[in-house]
C-alpha cells in the first residue's frame, strides 16, 4: 500500500501511519499468497521499513520530529518568509 506524503509524493506503507480506521487487513502479503521469486522484495521491505516498535530511540525521535512538519502553517499564512527575515534581521548589526 502507498501512503501520500505530500500532493505528489508517495512511499511505502508504514507501521504507525494514519490510516482509515474503517479499513482492516494486512500491511504486507503472507509469505506463502506470492510468488517465489518476489519473496526477496518482502525481506527488503522488512529491512527497509521494518516495525517501528524495533527503531532505536534516536530514530523514533527523530520520527516524531518528522511529524511536526507542517505545524504552525497557520500561524504564519499570508507572510512572506523573505520581507519576515529581512524584518527580524533589520536591528541586526
């Protein structure tokens, strides 16, 4: 399954992405439902993306820093980010 990221962006499924709770079933194939010769691809993916519950904690936070992405748009909606630095950076000497 691929998750958007962005208007134009996609990656693989993730355990811990949101998700339509309504939806039910599994993130990756049984082993035994694919052919042979892609069974490499699920051992990639297990490396690849593997459980979240298995990152370290230098990871795992870095994931939750990866989730702020995008809080406080509104804040800052309607400013130009260029004229608000150059404003902040006008007392500088």
């Amino acid at each position: 399954m691929l998750y958007a990221t962005g208007k134009r962006t996609r990656r693989l499924f993730r355990e811990g992405d949101e998700a339509d709770l309504k939806r039910t079933g599994r993130i990756t194939p049984e082993p035994g439902s694919i052919p042979a010769r892609y069974l490499h691809l699920l051992d990639w993916y297990s490396n690849e993306y593997g459980n979240l519950s298995n990152q370290t904690p230098q990871s795992a936070w870095l994931r939750g820093v990866m989730e702020l992405a995008g809080s406080g748009r509104e804040i800052f909606a309607g400013i130009d980010p260029d004229g608000y630095v150059h404003k902040l950076r006008k007392g500088w000497q």
